[in-house]
C-alpha cells in the first residue's frame, strides 16, 4: 500500500483533533507541519495493526512526548532572510503577475474598490464640508445666539428672534460674561447704488464689532470701519461688482436710495459653509436705528421679538452656566400679562447652529446630524460591499493558489510571509483603486456638488487630505485582504502537495454570507430611494388651498412704491399682463409675522396664543384664488374691513366657533369681526400641519407685491411689460422676481437632495454588488465545466443548466430580501415619524426592490451561465 492510499481513510478513522490543535499551540510553526506529516503516517500504520483507539492513545503520547525544547523553542530559518527590500519588491513583482495574469478579476477588483472609495471619498468630502460649518470664524467656539423658548397655543416653540431691550440688558447685567454682545437685524435685500450702477443686495445691519467677532477678513480697511454710522462695509464682490479694479476706499453710494454711506473697508467673501455667507455687506446698527424711527418709539420694546442677538463669550467662561444665568432675563423685565408665555432665554453656541437646530417642545432634538450619519453609514456600507467582492474573488479561487501556498511553504516561506505577500496584492489593488479613484472624482466633483447643493473642491494641496486618503487605503486594503490573507495562509502543505487537500462543503459559506450582506444593503438602499420619493409625492400632491400657477412675488425694496401702487396696478391690468395684483406682509410661501394678543368669547385666560398674521390688501385673495368656505372677502365697498379678519379652518377649529362669521376676536384690546373662512393654505412645511393664520388688511409701508400672470400671456413677455412699467415708476429699483411655484418647489429640495444621493449611492451598490457577482458566476462556471459537459452529454438543455448555475445566487438574494425587508421597514418608519404629514409605507415597495434585485441578479449572472451551458461537451471533458 503506497503512502497516498494509507493516508486516505474513512472519517471514523482519524486522529484525535484536540491533539492535533494542542501540537499546533505548542509546536515551533517550522516544524509542526513536518511532525504533523510523521504523526499521521505513523497513526494509519497502527490502525489495522492495533485497532484505531490504541492509535489514538499512542498518537496522544506521541503529541505530548514532543513537548519538549527542540520542538517549542522557535528555531531560526534554514534559509537566508532577505533584506526588507528585497521581499518587498519581491512581493510586489509577484502581486504583478497575478495581476497581469487575471485580468478579469483584477479589473472587477480594482472596478470594484475605485466604485466604493469614489463614493466614500464623496460623502467624506461631503461631511467634513458639515462638519466645517461656520469655522471660518476663528471665535467660533466662542460665539451664541441669544434664542428663547415660549409657551405658545400649548407648545414650547423655539425662536431666534428676540426683543429690542435684550442687547442693552445683557451689557448691563452680565457684562463681565461676555467680550461682545451686538443686536443685528435679519439678512434681508437692500439697493445699493454707485452712480448709475444699482444692484439689490443682501446684508444687515450690526454693531461696530462684529468684524472682530466674525474675524472677517479684510481686504482693505481694517475692522473698526463701522464706527462712523455712515459706513458700510462691502464684500471683495460685491467691491468689484461696482468699482471693478478701483480702489472702492472712502467711495460714497447710496442706501436705499436714500442714505448715504462711505466704504470703509473691503472683506473676503465669506465660504458656502458659513451662516452668514449671504453677508455681501455690513451697515452699522446705528444707522438702522435712524433709518427705522419706530424701534426707538415702541411703547412696550419687550413685547416685539423683532430682532437678532450675537455674543461672543469671554475668555474661561462656561456657556451653560451663563446660559442658566440668563434664563430670565426676560421675565424680568416684560409686562405681568405676558407672563403666561413662559419666555426663557439661553444661549445657541455657533457650532450647533448647522448641524443641530431643531427643537421641539423646548429640547433640541437634532438636525442635519441626522443626515451625517446616514450618509456616513451608507459611505461605509458601500465600500464594505467592495471589499466584500474583493474578499469574495480572493477565498473564490483558492483552490487555484493552494499549490503555490504549499510549494512556498515546503521551501521555507512561514505563515507570517505568505500573510504579508496576500496583504501586498490587496494593497496593490487598492493603490490602483485609489488613484482611479481620485480621477473619478475629480470628474463627477462638479455634478455632485450641483446634486447636493455645495461647494466643495478637491483639497489637493492640503496635507491632511493626503494623510487621511493614505491611511484610508491602508484601512481598506487591510480589510479587503485581512479574510483571504488569513485563510490562504493556513493551508496545510502535506495535504496541499500530496493532493488530499479539499476546500471542503463549508469553504463556500462565508462567501455566501459576505454575499447576503452585499444584497442586503443594495436593497435596503432601494426601498429607502422608493419611499424617501413616495414621501416627495405625496407631500406634492396636498391640496395647497390657492392657486400658484402664473404667480409672482415681487418685494418692494422702496417705500416711495407704495404711492405709486394703484397706478402701476392699473395699467398692468389695462394692458392685459397681469389678472390681478396685490400687496402683502408674507410671500405666499413663508410666513414672515406671528403675533399674540388675541383675545375671543370662551378664551382660556391661561391660554397663550401666537398665530401667523398676514397683512394684505383687498385683492390679495382674488390674486392667490384662495377658496372659501364661509363668508366673503376683503372689499373696498365695506369701510369695516379695516377691522376685520379673514381666518383659515384651522385657526375656526381652534378658536372653536360653531359659526365664525360675525363673531369678535379682539387684539390687543382692539375688536376685529371675522368676515370669512378660508380653505388651509400650505404656506409653510408641505410636510407640516396647518397653523392657525389671520388675515387683515395692509396697514404697513413695506412688504411685497404678488402678479397674476394672464394665463395668455408667455411668461417671458408678460415679464418684460411688468419690468418696463414698474421701472417707469420707480427708475432706481432693481426689477427682482421670483415664481411662486418655483419657491413652493424649493420647499421639497433637501427631501429630494436626500433621495436623489440615496438613488445614486444606491446604484453604485448594486453596481458594486453586480461586479462581484459576476466574478463569483464566472468562477463557479470555469470550476463546474466538466460537470456541466457530463449533464449536457446526459441530455440537459441549455435552461436546465442556466438553473442549475443560478439557483444558488437566487436562493442568495431571497435571504437578503426576508432579511433587508423588516430592516428597511424598521428604519424607515422611524424616519418618516418626523414627518406629522407623511405617506404609508406599502407592501409593493418591498416587492418591487425584491424583484429588481432578483432580476438585476439574473441577468449578472446569465451571461456567465449561458455561456458555460453552451460549450461544447467535446471540450470540457477533454483530459490533459
């Protein structure tokens, strides 16, 4: 009996495992494989002699008779250790063959792992562009925004606005807590004019030392160039916009058309990823006091949460313990009736303006963090799914390499050596990934930045950016090959060599499970895309309550406007451009005032109330065609309309009257008869319920004019007749439109953002995936080709066999779908929670993902399986 067929016996007849383990634990790794080889020879020879459990027991003494210094201490090579570099370049020749020698899987691997690090190095660039929010300003650790909480219809609601008073107190009774404090108005569009150039910008107005405090960086002048209250401060752009390469320094232009200011300095412009990057200009606060009279003349200055508050803290000074300190600092100072709204004051620090600004009920309940960390999640997952095929194409053709890991390891090479040689062609593969990678990039920058609404570029002289893509890929070459380094590198060369060597029935289940993983997450990723889109829709498809097709809202940046409002009006309908036209506090898509104060028959005393008000002139519901349920509009025939309200269902529900028309609400002390109900309007969040909104007539000087566009009537040439007469009236004010269904449509873009980069990253999973599985088909099929010759000579059909070739992949992507189904469901559930006005989530969501997986993998797979099934059988049985 030869050696080969001694050492084939049953499985009852084998040595004890335990003691094969303990001469693996003990045993020197240069040695163990040859006494391994002797132990086993000697353990056959002694079976049919004396029965297999005496050579059990002797081949137990023989394991514990080798304990001893020869075989446990670690004895140096019989070969020569080569230089460092040599094996490395050794390594890496050998890395190069392999390959050059396969090129299709090379090319999957390297496709593969550029596909998952292209979408990684996105969502990175994407987050720390988040995550870098407002650190332009180096006080960024240091700066707030004074913001309240108050009790209002029953809810704490949360708000920036805050009273007059409030920078004037802050000075006065916590001075030493702070370095800066400055009022500041809202961000809002100004005429500035230089000569006969006029342009409509946006800026605010703030005390002289927020350049200090926002460490803007200036280009000319320095930051104390908002002393004088005739100053203003100009973006490098906006500089250039109205003196090109002349020296803007000490120039005068015009405020509004009626101020006259001198520049006293030029600043950068401020990045995409700073909260005041809309700042193309900065006024002093003093001249917004003298512009606006009325700030100064309020007769009850806390009551009006009219403006913005900015501090910068002092230096070793704790923000929560001065945000508990000023907490009432409000209470302390407002009337005892307006107690009830509960008002409490605290601090926003600036790093959690971007990322965490919700709040709901008085607690802040996150933000875009939530956003961060899906797409970080998904980052991660799609380059796991890479690396998984990498994983999965290595382990897949191990039988192949297994003589060259016994061949290598009879010659001398340890376990250490191989694993290092298996690491050096993953690295290998993700240096090509990587530089391919940051070609793709590069390329798809500008798209991506259009897709996600940013403006990030490649930060190429940055060293940090090196440093962490170095050791990102160091990350993922380690990953990708940890798994096929560690098992290629166990096989065992006696068996390898003398051909006993089996990858076994089990080889094959952690490629199937890496397999699981990646359709898991292309098909959760599917039904997040379906359903974040069902969400879109569904939301687009709630009745709005008027009509905003042909409308457009123009904001009346001049006062003078107003006189000249009926005039315009007048012969804008005369000339057939426009249905109607009319005057409003709000845009149609935001609501710009709230107020308290009103009072009606069966009031709750303790109850506070803040509801949206509108001032709006008398044709403003036949311009919108809002639609009522009860009552009738404002008309210039009823002399009473100055005192009446116009309410929506929402606020008669909440209000409670059975039969609103006639009844008193009375504000401020003042009555106001409600003369109609209004169907609700969608004015604020699509996705949000309906507050309860009044509508009164115009009483205010400023504000904005909203056109109905003759539907007959193309919107470019309806657009230049209403430029021409509204520049007729009032030459010095920039024409400046915006489309109503257009600004309604902007409500939905972060949804849509969020679903279109979910779509794309979701794509590129299942690309990802597809390439894998179409590596993984091509080797089952080159490993069963003799089987497949036997079945077709036997009579299968080319169908039968494509069966036979797919069903395992099937089988695959039916687990993923049971397993990706109630984790999809889970997630998105909770997600759609934070919508009060949100779609179902239907069962043919899931079908539909089901399906398109299983189809997608049919057809990766078909073409290696039909192409397996069509050789000719002549061939594939051929021998050597």
């Amino acid at each position: 009996m030869n050696d080969r067929n001694r050492m084939i016996k049953p499985n009852g007849q084998q040595p004890p495992r335990w003691a094969k383990r303990l001469l693996y634990g003990f045993c020197s790794p240069e040695l163990v494989e040859e006494l391994e080889g002797d132990l086993e020879e000697l353990f056959y020879e002694r079976v049919p002699l004396i029965g297999v459990r005496k050579a059990r027991l002797r081949y137990v003494r023989d394991v514990f008779s080798l304990m001893k210094p020869f075989a446990i201490k670690r004895k140096p090579s019989r070969y020569p250790t080569p230089a460092t570099t040599d094996m490395l370049r050794n390594y890496l020749k050998i890395a190069f063959r392999n390959l050059a020698k396969n090129k299709v899987y090379s090319f999957i691997n390297i496709a593969g792992l550029a596909t998952g690090m292209v979408v990684a190095m996105l969502i990175g660039l994407w987050i720390y562009d988040e995550l870098s929010h407002d650190k332009y300003h180096q006080n960024y650790d240091r700066i707030a925004q004074v913001m309240q909480h108050q009790t209002y219809n029953g809810d704490i609601g949360t708000q920036v606005s805050v009273p007059f008073p409030m920078g004037a107190e802050l000075k006065k009774s916590y001075g030493s807590d702070f370095k800066y404090v400055m009022m500041a108005s809202w961000t809002s569009r100004h005429i500035l004019t230089v000569g006969e150039k006029t342009f409509s910008k946006t800026g605010l107005f703030i005390e002289p030392q927020a350049p200090d405090m926002l460490t803007l960086k200036m280009l000319r002048g320095n930051r104390a160039g908002l002393n004088d209250p005739a100053s203003i401060l100009l973006s490098e752009s906006v500089a250039r916009a109205f003196f090109g390469e002349t020296d803007p320094m000490g120039q005068v232009m015009k405020l509004d058309n009626d101020q006259a200011v001198k520049v006293t300095g030029v600043y950068e412009d401020l990045p995409a990823n700073s909260s005041f990057n809309e700042m193309t200009f900065v006024a002093p606060w003093e001249l917004h006091l003298i512009k606006e009279p009325w700030i100064k003349q309020m007769d009850n200055p806390w009551r009006c949460n009219c403006f913005q508050t900015f501090v910068q803290l002092a230096d070793h000074v704790d923000i929560d313990k001065v945000s508990a300190k000023i907490k009432n600092i409000k209470v302390d100072n407002i009337r005892k009736d307006e107690l009830r709204y509960k008002p409490a004051v605290f601090l926003n620090p600036m790093s959690q303006w971007h990322l965490y600004s919700e709040f709901k009920n008085g607690i802040r309940t996150g933000g875009r963090i939530e956003f961060v960390w899906l797409f970080g999640l998904i980052g991660s997952f799609v380059l796991l799914l890479a690396c998984i095929n990498f994983m999965n194409l290595s382990t897949a053709r191990s039988e192949k390499r297994a003589k060259e890991v016994g061949i290598r390891k009879a010659v001398g090479s340890v376990r250490a050596q191989l694993i290092g040689q298996f690491f050096s062609e993953s690295l290998l593969v993700v240096a090509f990934g990587f530089l391919l990678a940051l070609a793709l990039v590069h390329l798809v920058l500008p798209l991506f930045n259009e897709v996600a609404a940013k403006q990030i570029s490649m930060p190429w002289d940055q060293p940090l950016f090196w440093l962490l893509g170095l050791g990102f890929s160091l990350f993922t070459g380690l990953i990708a090959g940890s798994y096929p380094a560690l098992y290629l590198s166990s096989f065992q060369p006696v068996k390898v060599l003398k051909g006993t060597f089996r990858v076994g029935r089990f080889a094959t289940i952690p490629r199937k499970v890496l397999v699981v993983v990646q359709f898991t997450v292309s098909i959760t990723l599917i039904i997040g895309t379906i359903i974040v889109f069902r969400q879109i829709q569904f939301a687009k498809n709630r009745p709005i309550g008027y009509t905003r097709n042909g409308l457009v809202t123009v904001e009346m940046l001049s006062p003078g406007f107003h006189k000249q409002f009926n005039v315009v009006r007048d012969e804008l309908k005369k000339s057939g451009t426009v249905v109607e036209m009319a005057k409003s506090g709000s845009p149609t898509t935001e609501i710009w005032s709230t107020n308290g104060g009103f009072e009606w028959k069966g009031k709750d005393p303790n109850l506070s109330v803040d509801f949206p008000n509108v001032e709006v002139s008398h044709d403003y519901g036949k311009t919108i065609g809002w639609q009522f349920v009860a009552g009738r509009d404002f008309s210039p025939a009823f002399s009473t309309d100055s005192s009446a309200f116009i309410i929506n269902q929402t606020a008669a529900k909440y209000i409670g009257f059975k039969n609103p028309i006639g009844e008193i609400i009375r504000w401020d002390g003042r009555p106001y008869k409600i003369i109609g109900v209004i169907k609700d309007m969608v004015v604020q969040s699509p996705y949000a319920p309906i507050s309860p909104s009044i509508f009164h007539l115009y009483k205010d000087q400023s504000g904005l004019v909203t056109l109905k566009i003759n539907p007959v009537m193309s919107a470019s040439q309806a657009l230049t007749k209403i430029e021409a007469v509204f520049k007729k009236y009032n030459p010095g004010v920039p024409f400046e439109y915006k489309f109503v269904d257009q600004e309604y449509a902007a409500k939905f873009a972060a949804e849509e953002r969020i679903g279109t980069l979910a779509g794309i990253f979701a794509g590129l999973a299942i690309l990802i995936s597809c390439l894998g599985l179409f590596g993984l088909a091509s080797f089952m099929a080159e490993q069963r080709v003799k089987e497949i010759g036997v079945r077709k000579v036997l009579g299968a059909s080319v169908f039968n066999l494509w069966g036979l070739l797919s069903q395992n992949f099937v089988i695959l992507v039916a687990i993923s779908f049971a397993i990706a189904t109630p984790t999809a469901y889970y997630l998105l559930n909770n997600w759609l929670e934070n919508y009060q006005y949100r779609t179902d989530i239907s069962w043919w969501v899931f079908a539909v993902a089901g399906l398109s997986a299983l189809l997608i993998t049919l057809l990766t797979v078909s073409y290696q399986a039909i192409k397996a099934a069509m050789l000719d059988p002549v061939k594939s049985l051929r021998t050597e």
